[in-house]
C-alpha cells in the first residue's frame, strides 16, 4: 500500500502553484483535490494526465538526470514559498 497524506492547503491562492511543485517529485501523485466549496458538498475531483503531458514529465526527468536542467533543494522551495 501507498503511503498517503492529508494536507490542509490554507491560502487558495497558493494552492495550483503547491500542486505543481510537487507534481515534478517522481514519487509523488496527486489523486484528489477536494476545494472549500467542494468540501461543503463532500464532493472530490479526480485528475489525471494526458499522455502529452506524462511525455513532457519524462522528458524534464530525463533532462533532470542528465544534469540539463536545475533543480532545488528543500530548503530553496521553503523560502520560495514564505515569499510568497
């Protein structure tokens, strides 16, 4: 079994960029969203990529692990996230 986590996303407007920081982990996918309104409704919604945009993540890993592209560590996306 996967191991799975519930987090609390307290300003909206930081939300779609919070996804896409950690859609570009490998090891990590995102099943659910659950918004504000939504969960006044106790309804989900489900996402999933298309084939171009699973090609387009390939391809960063692949520039990833050949070094041809940057990347951040830990510390550099907490900061990048308090200034926002």
């Amino acid at each position: 079994m996967d191991n799975q986590i519930l987090l609390n996303i307290n300003d909206s407007s930081k939300l779609a960029f919070f996804l896409e920081v950690i859609k570009k982990f490998d090891f990590v996918s995102v099943n659910k969203v659950i918004t504000n309104n939504e969960a006044e409704g106790n309804t989900t919604k489900d996402y999933s990529l298309t084939s171009e945009q699973i090609r387009i993540l390939e391809d960063r890993k692949q520039k990833h692990i050949n070094n041809e592209s940057s990347s951040f560590d830990w510390e550099d996306i907490k900061q990048e996230l308090k200034s926002l």
